[in-house]
C-alpha cells in the first residue's frame, strides 16, 4: 500500500517547546502533504513539498523530504495550545492523496 | 469564498434506510472528492471526479454506494441501504489541479442504527 505511517502515533508536550512528527511512506511520490484536524472539524492543508525540494518553511512550521529514505519530518517550533490536534501526512500517487493515520499531538499549558 | 459546505452536519438513521450527503466544492476548483475516516481504517478516499466526471471509484466499499456530480457546484453520496458499519465521518473536498493541496468541509457525522 501507498499509505504513509505517522510516528509517533501519539505526542504529548509542553507549551513552548518544539514538537517533531515523522512520516515514512512506500512508492515513489509527486508531492507530500501536512494535514492538521482539530477535533470534530475537517482537515486544513498545512504545507505542500514537492518531490524535488528537500526542506520548506511555513511560519512556525519546518518540513524535510528525504525521497531517498521515503520520509519525511514536520517540526512546529515554539508550541501553543492552539497546536493540540492530529497532524497527517499525505503522499500524492496517480491524481489521488493516500493519508497516514496521523499524529495526536497534545499541547499542555 | 465560503468554503466547501456539506449538508448535513449530522445524520442518524436506521439500517436499510437511504442516505444521501451533499457537498457543494469551491468554486473555480474543478477536481471533487469524498472521503470516510473512521476510527478503525482512517482516512480513506472514496471516490473522486474532474471536471464533473468521476475518475477513479475504486474505493467505494460496495454497490451500495454511489457518487454523483451533475455539475460543478454540486456533488451527492449516496448508501442504500445503510448498514452500521457505514457509521463514519463523511469528509467532501476540492482542489485546483489534482496535485495540489485540497480544501475539506467539515464532514457529515453517519450513526447507522
């Protein structure tokens, strides 16, 4: 299966520090995708890197690709409660994105 | 722009009942999906169309569901008949070009009883 795996399944941190989400995945990808779902709601697009880039920034957020490894990192820099939520990663394979089970990830005050 | 509305919010129904869920996509995006997360499988992709068509099915579970998308403003998933283990979170989303990134409604919650 194309499905990415999420490590680790679940995280819990304090406010303030930086928290690390990992992704491994199994073909080879156009792009990967972050995903973040609050509790109850739908999923908001986080960051797109493509299959040719290696690392990219968005605000507090950092994603490394490492095609060679087939995986990849999200770190959040400098958490808030506002974090607490399921992260996914999401691999594009022939027009469809295949998602990972996701990341809890809980901010504690 | 409103963002990709699904209607309705919440549903409960009885096993054998009809159900049918309604997505309507950001306008300007021209690919649609559906999807279902559950606890036990995930997010899982159902269905998706471009331009109005559907492109790939072959994650529908069953012969009874069924996907339409008689224009662009406008999709439809529909299970009959509904059984318990269809209880789920329904998710709709679009996107500009398949390959970027997608916008998700906020899902129809299915309790089949």
């Amino acid at each position: 299966s194309q499905q990415g795996e999420e490590d680790p399944q679940a995280l819990s941190i304090q406010e303030g520090e930086n928290a690390t989400m990992n992704c491994s995945y199994k073909t080879s990808i156009n792009n990967l995708q972050w995903y973040r779902q609050n509790s109850g709601r739908g999923l908001v697009h986080l960051i797109l890197i493509r299959s040719n880039e290696r690392e990219k920034h968005s605000g507090r957020l950092r994603v490394t690709l490492d095609t060679s490894k087939k995986s990849s990192s999200l770190l959040i820099t400098a958490s808030r409660a506002a974090d607490t939520a399921s992260y996914f990663c999401a691999t594009l394979w022939a027009q469809k994105l295949v998602f990972g089970q996701g990341t809890r990830l809980t901010i504690n005050p | 722009d409103a963002g990709v509305i699904q209607s309705p919010r919440h549903e409960v129904t009885e096993m054998g009942q009809e159900v049918t869920l309604r997505c309507k996509p950001i306008s300007g995006h021209d690919y649609l999906f559906w999807y279902r997360q559950t606890m036990m499988r995930g997010l899982e992709l159902l269905i998706y169309f471009n331009n109005n068509v559907p492109i790939d099915d072959s994650g529908m579970p069953e012969d009874r569901f069924s996907a339409k998308m008689p224009n662009a403003s406008f999709s439809t998933l529909k299970i009959q008949p509904s059984e318990p283990r269809d209880s789920a979170v329904y998710f709709c989303a679009s996107s500009f070009q398949g390959a970027r990134e997608q916008y998700f409604g906020p899902g129809t919650r299915l309790t089949v009883t």
